[in-house]
C-alpha cells in the first residue's frame, strides 16, 4: 500500500435518532445519528406486517378473477 494516501480509519459511535440506542462501528467518518438501527426497525424485531402486500394480491384477484371459478 502507498503511504498517505489512504484516510484515518476510526472507531466511531452511531446513535439512532429513534431509540436512542448507540454502538460503535469503525468507518472513517465521524460520529454520526441514523434514522433506525436493528434495534428499533420492524424487520430485525419481528414485528413487520405484510398487510399491504396480501392487499395488492387481492386487489389483483379481484380485477383479473383470478379465484373465480367459470
């Protein structure tokens, strides 16, 4: 690797703007906020629903007649 070329590499704390929940990464940039971290986001706690999807389905079905027997 060439000398002085590359940036500082720092251990950096990450503070969620929703939980409040920090941890530490490295990165070269500084300390930062996100949005939502994996503590707090409906997909890694489980508590996501698909409720908009099985409602595109049954829109479609409904407009092609799909489920409907001729």
């Amino acid at each position: 690797m060439k000398p002085g070329i590359h940036p500082k590499y720092n251990v950096s704390k990450v503070k969620c703007a929703t939980c409040g929940h920090e941890f530490e990464v490295g990165t070269t940039a500084n300390n930062f906020r996100i949005d939502t971290c994996s503590n707090c986001h409906p997909f890694y706690t489980g508590q996501q629903t698909f409720i908009q999807a099985a409602g595109r389905v049954e829109k479609f079905n409904k407009r092609y007649g799909m489920n409907e027997k001729k």
